[in-house]
C-alpha cells in the first residue's frame, strides 16, 4: 500500500526507553540512572524503564524492581516499564509471571509494556491475541509490543490480522512496533485509523524516526542519547517549523549509526553518548552486553559536536 498522509502541526507523544549507566566496576550507577529518568521526564518524554535499553534482559527480578522503584520517585509520576518474563526456547508461555509483573509496574504507578519471551511469541496468533486479553482483564492499561528477532532471538513481528484483533482489547492503549521496516508500520497506523483512532502506534523504528510525520508516536532507543533534542525535534513538527528537518536529519545520522548490525550494541554506544555529554562517569556495560569498538567514540564525538551537545572528553570507562 501507499503510504499514509503526512501529519504536519500533530502533537507527537514521546517515550523514551531509558539506559541504565554501569559503573566501571560493572554495578548500576543508581545516581545517573535516577538524573536520567529526571532529566527524561522535565524534558517532556515519558520515561520508558526495563526496556531492551535498560538491559531487561539482563536484571534479576528484585534489580528489575529497584529500577520501578527510582522511575516512580524521579519520573514525577508518569513512566511505561517492561513486563519482563524471562524464558528458555521451548517453555510455555507464563501468563501468570506476566500478571505479576504487571502488578509490579502498576503498584508503582506506570503503565506496562508486555516485553516478548520464548513462551509469549512461540504461541500462534490467535493465542496471543489472547494472551493479551489476559493481561487486558490484570491491568487497567497496557502497552503490547511487537520486537524483531535483530534485537533479541525470541523477537517476533505479528501478522496484520493478528495486530487488527489486539485493538480490540480496550485496555490496550498502544502498541510499539519494532521492525526496523516502514511499510509494515504504515499498515498498521491504517488499521489504527480505520478501527481505533485513539491507539497509539509507537514506532521504535530506530532508523526511521521520521515515522512520527506519518502519524506515529515513538517508544524509543535512540532518544535515550538525546532526550532534550527529541522534544525538541516533536516541538518544532507541531508548531510547522522547518527547522525539524535538519535537526531530525542528524539524530537520524546518529540512530542509523547506533543501530548498526550487531544491533544490541547501540546500548554501548549509548554509554559512550552520556560520557561523552557528562551525564554518566563511565561506558561501561554489564557481563553479557554487546560492546563496541572504541574507535566509535570519534564518530560519537562528532555527531556530538554537530549537535552541539558535547561536554568535554570526559571520563571513558573501558571498552
């Protein structure tokens, strides 16, 4: 199909998946990790914790609830986090481990996105479909998420139909849509406009972030570098601004940068970002985390001069 009309003048509704700094001794860095969420949120996102940024993946479950923890203190109320259930290959999906994160998150005060797991995307459309109105009857609201197998193996990117039928569970608010394709995301904001035009269809097209002319929102990555420039990147498209083009032109330079194949280690160059504006004291990551070559860290400084955002050389944690 052709795509959708443009959207000048729209409001955009951002989030942004917030990183979680390491320290060079590879413990989390709870200090910048809360001054990011707040720097987040005074910017205008919606602060986005246990997410793939976040190293969901990675966390055990008391840490993953020390994360809430900081995003409902520091996010002055409104955060989305990530349902997380972690699986193997060949496990049944555990609806109830589902429910009982999203309790986690909603006790807090967010709102839960339903993070892919082995189980959860090994079961056939029409089951998970019904898996999420389950998790529809256990939260008051929700956000699904479509992730592709680029960013984790158990990734999964649903059939139309299968996407169609989620907008028919009310407490589905939105859904992110991460396969790095615009096509299949065009599709979906037709079928958002045709059934359910309150539905929010959050791109997390982290080489496409000008999906959001085409009438999506964004849950994010790549606004994790940069959270004040996306604002304001979305207040420049609202108020018709020609300027949104060359601002958008270079985050777009930095998320096809970052996201680069092996597409897990933009969470490194990520680090490097926040080091590189002095907003964390090393670029470390935790055991198991995708690295980058140092050399990323000229072209990250670059990018940084042409945004106007560098803080210094700053202190690197290793590589």
């Amino acid at each position: 199909m052709n795509a959708p009309p443009l959207r000048p003048g729209r409001k955009i509704t951002g989030m942004s998946a917030i990183l979680v700094p390491f320290t060079t001794r590879r413990d989390i860095d709870w200090g910048s990790l809360e001054a990011h969420i707040e720097r987040t949120a005074a910017a205008g996102l919606v602060p986005a914790v246990n997410m793939d940024t976040g190293y969901v993946q990675l966390l055990d479950v008391p840490t993953q609830d020390r994360v809430l923890d900081r995003a409902a203190s520091s996010s002055g109320g409104s955060f989305v986090a990530g349902a997380f259930v972690g699986d193997r290959p060949g496990d049944r999906a555990d609806l109830d481990g589902y429910c009982r994160r999203i309790e986690a998150i909603e006790s807090r005060g967010g709102t839960p996105v339903i993070f892919p797991s082995h189980g959860l995307n090994a079961l056939d459309p029409d089951r998970w479909v019904q898996a999420h109105q389950t998790f529809g009857a256990a939260a008051d609201r929700f956000i699904a998420f479509e992730l592709g197998p680029m960013f984790v193996p158990y990734g999964r990117i649903w059939p139309l139909e299968a996407y169609e039928a989620l907008l028919a569970v009310e407490s589905c608010v939105g859904a992110k849509h991460s396969s790095l394709h615009r096509q299949p995301e065009w599709d979906r904001i037709e079928v958002r406009d045709r059934l359910r035009s309150d539905f929010m269809v959050l791109t997390g097209n982290d080489l496409a972030i000008d999906m959001v002319m085409w009438g999506s929102d964004y849950l994010l990555g790549i606004s994790t570098f940069a959270p004040d420039l996306f604002a304001r990147r979305d207040a420049l498209w609202e108020a018709g601004d020609p300027g949104f083009f060359e601002l958008n032109d270079t985050l777009q330079y930095l998320g096809q940068f970052a996201f680069r194949s092996p597409v897990p280690g933009y969470r490194h160059d990520a680090a490097m970002f926040l080091v590189l504006r002095g907003w964390t004291g090393s670029d470390s990551v935790p055991a198991g985390a995708t690295c980058r070559p140092s050399w990323d860290r000229e072209v990250l400084t670059e990018i940084a001069q042409r945004l106007g955002v560098l803080a210094g050389d700053g202190p690197c944690g290793p590589s």
